[in-house]
C-alpha cells in the first residue's frame, strides 16, 4: 500500500517542531514526510533585532533544515500559494520559478505571517521591516550607510535628517529593534568626528496607549523608562499619516526630516490562508482545538497563520497568540495528533499555559517576566538570553550565539557595512511577496491543468 503523505508547509518554529516530532515518533514505512520552504533553513526570528545591530552573525540564527533533518524528510524548496482542499493538492511555486501541484493526504499549514501594513501613503516604498533575515541585514547596512552619508555629506539640514530614525510599532519586535539599533548608532557615532553625538534621534511611535501591555504597568513602565534615558523619543497614541523619501508625517501633526522608517506594528497571517475556502478570525484560520481546520478533510493549521483556542484562558473566544513558545508546542501537538491518527487511536487538544515573556533590550538591559516574576535590568537580561539559547535548536547554533554574545561583550560593536543588496532599497515591497499567491478560484484552475499535464 502507498504510504500516507504528510506536507507540512512552512519551517517556521511549528513546522519544523511538528516534523522533528513525526521523524522521531513515526517508524519509516508509516508516512512520508515532506517539508515546503522557500529557504533551506529555520529562522530564529526573536533575535533579528541582535542582528540588526550586529551583535549576531546572520548565520547565528539561520538553523540548516538540510544539516538537521533526517534523510525521511523530503525538503522542497519553493512557497505555497494556493490550496485546494477538495482535491487534496497544494500548488506550490519552486524556487526556480516551476508551478507543480503537490498531493497530499495530510496537509500542516504553519506559513506564518507577514508585516501589517495599512493604507498609509508611501509606506510600502518607503518603509523598512524586520520580519526576514535579508531585512535585518539590510537594516544593518542602512543605517551605518546613513552615518557615513552624514559625515560625507555639508549639507546640515540633509545631515540631521539621515541621523534621525524612526521605529513604529511598540511591541517586543519595535522595542528591542528601536533597543539595540540606537546601542549601535550611540557607540558608532563615537568614530566619526566630524558628526555631532546631539544630531542622531530616535523615535519609537505606536498607536497603543502603553508599551508592551501584555508585560504589565510596572515592566512597561520600566522599559519606556530604560528607552527614554537612553534618549529614544517615545510617542504613545500616535501612528504615522504618511512617509515619503525625506519625511515621516505623524497623525500628531508632526512632520520628521527622516531617511528611515522601520516599520514594526505588528503581523497578519500568510496570504496562503485567503486561498482556502474556511473561515478565518482576524484573517487567521479558524481552527478546532486539535488543531483541525473544520469542513476540510486532512487539513491541519497552526502557529501565526491560525486561530487556536486557548483552552488554558477558559474562555471560549480566547485565541492563543502568535509567540514562539505556542507555534513550537502546536507542532508538536499536531505531530503528535497525526501519528494517532496513522494508528488509529484517539487525539487531544491542545493546551498550554504560558511560561512568560522575556525582552533583551541590548548592552545590559531588558525586562522579563517569566513564570510572573517580573525582572528589570541585568536579570531580566540573563534570562532572556538563557530562554533563547536554551531554546536554539542545535549545538551549532548554540555555539554561534554564545560566541557572538561573548565577542560583542569583550570588544564591542563594530560598525562594518557590507554593501548587502546596495541596488535595493529595502522597502517592504522588496522582501514582503504578497502579491504571489492565487485566488480560490485560479487555485482550481491551476489544479486541474497541473494535474492534467502531469498526467
């Protein structure tokens, strides 16, 4: 008999958590097993603000899926961009541009998300995320290239617009990016002579009317007062009206001389999950408590593109949100659900209680609150990085992280600009590929003429 086929798309934390689990608790002959990426490795997304600042090599947190996954695991590079559930088939885009369909008979949808944006002007081709590992890399580039276009440059006015950034979104992706770029810039400015350390400002803006709510009154209160005496300008309760090359327009009215937007305000599930025909909450797939999608057979979601109950809350509109430490505990619940399901036996759903939130703020701040002890400072910093390294996946990464940590401890920062992506500007419609995906009604176009080509 043919063996079960198991496609789990995505390798993000819930997908490569729920292949890991299925290659250790499924024997050879029981199913295959197929993991869809655009990118052949797993990225280890809290830290890309360390690699911003260049406190992490970009290789630190890029986990090799070919280095780490046994041979039973087939790697198929290429993104999803249309399901048809009914046919049970996911159209797939290679990496070298082929369109094929791919059966299925157990589909995992762990795609994950992408940056929120809002019908603000200019802010697709002009406003910079952090959600990839190639964005991080640039922003890196981008703003050292901004502190030696100011010492190249006489204009004053042009000078004190390319020292002035701007960061929106005042969650733990916002904080700790708008964090550790100023650490970079405030050490870096000290090796350019000709600029003034006064010129460079930071703003950290975010609609919200406090900064990391879910941290609480006391550790917000503690970070926002860790960001300001810094020097980073914090505007609560205010977004931005518009961007254009050279300004940033708040909706308080005013208007930023600025030649980076760092855009941060939040995430929204993978467009793959607009290709099925289910219900979605807030744009993310609804899904049982076992981690079903209901009314599509074989079907499975989880981590940022779904909605999973959180039965922890006892309260039955409560959705788990998207963290890390709930994407890599749903693999391996759905792992651990299809292999029941392969045996015949019966399936749980998934609960979870939340273990804490932890906030690396760079040099040595941070606040943390793990298991509802709340910690500031050198603590709450200790913690954060034993969480992460702790929860890298292999020695080889581990031994990255730790190394970097400790180089950047004992001599600092550097300040090194490679020219990544220099014919690029990095904008959001440079690295976010929303516009790839297929409507409903093509993904059952391109299923019947894939199918019929391919006999």
């Amino acid at each position: 008999m043919t063996r079960p086929r198991i496609l789990v798309v995505g390798a993000g934390f819930a997908g490569v958590a729920c292949v890991r689990r299925l290659e250790r608790r499924l024997h050879g002959g029981e199913a295959q097993i197929s993991l869809l990426s655009p990118f052949s490795y797993q990225l280890y997304l809290p830290l890309l603000p360390q690699v911003a600042s260049g406190v992490l090599t970009p290789q630190s947190v890029a986990l090799s899926l070919r280095r780490s996954a046994r041979h039973r695991t087939r790697i198929i590079p290429g993104g999803a961009i249309g399901v048809d559930a009914k046919a049970k088939v996911c159209v797939i885009r290679k990496i070298t541009g082929e369109i094929v369909a791919e059966p299925y008979d157990h589909l995992v949808l762990a795609p994950g998300s992408v940056t929120r944006t809002f019908d603000i002007p200019g802010l697709a081709e002009h406003a910079r995320g952090m959600k990839t590992l190639a964005e991080a890399v640039f922003i890196r580039d981008h703003v050292i290239a901004q502190l030696d276009l100011a010492d190249a440059g006489q204009d004053e006015a042009e000078r004190a617009a390319r020292l002035q950034f701007v960061v929106v979104g005042g969650g733990y992706a916002g904080t700790e990016t708008a964090a550790c770029l100023q650490r970079l810039t405030h050490h870096a400015i000290k090796r350019y002579p000709r600029l003034d350390p006064k010129l460079i400002k930071w703003h950290l803006v975010d609609i919200a009317p406090k900064l990391m709510p879910e941290l609480g009154d006391k550790l917000g209160g503690a970070a926002l007062d860790i960001l300001r005496r810094r020097g980073i300008e914090v505007s609560l309760g205010v977004s931005v009206a518009s961007v254009d090359a050279e300004t940033v327009t708040l909706t308080d009215g005013r208007v930023l001389p600025c030649r980076t937007l760092i855009w941060t305000a939040g995430v929204a599930a993978s467009p793959l999950i607009g290709t099925l025909d289910a219900e979605t909450h807030k744009g993310r797939l609804v899904v049982g408590a076992d981690l079903t999608v209901p009314g599509l057979d074989g079907v499975y979601a989880l981590g940022d593109a779904a909605a999973v109950p959180d039965l922890a809350k006892g309260d039955k509109d409560a959705v788990c949100p998207p963290t890390a430490q709930h994407a890599l505990r749903q693999g391996r619940k759905i792992a651990d659900n299809l292999v029941a399901v392969l045996r015949g036996r019966q399936t749980y759903p998934y609960v979870h209680k939340d273990l804490g939130l932890v906030v690396d703020l760079g040099g040595r701040d941070g606040v943390s609150k793990p298991l509802g002890v709340e910690l500031h400072g050198m603590p709450a910093q200790a913690v954060a990085r034993a969480y992460h390294w702790s929860a890298l996946r292999t020695n080889v990464a581990k031994t990255r992280v730790m190394t970097n940590w400790l180089l950047n401890a004992l001599a600092g920062d550097d300040f090194v600009r490679t020219g990544f992506l220099a014919s690029k500007s990095g904008t959001l419609q440079d690295f976010e590929y929303t516009d790839a995906y297929l409507t409903p009604e093509q993904v059952r176009e391109h299923t019947a003429s894939l199918r019929a080509a391919q006999g």
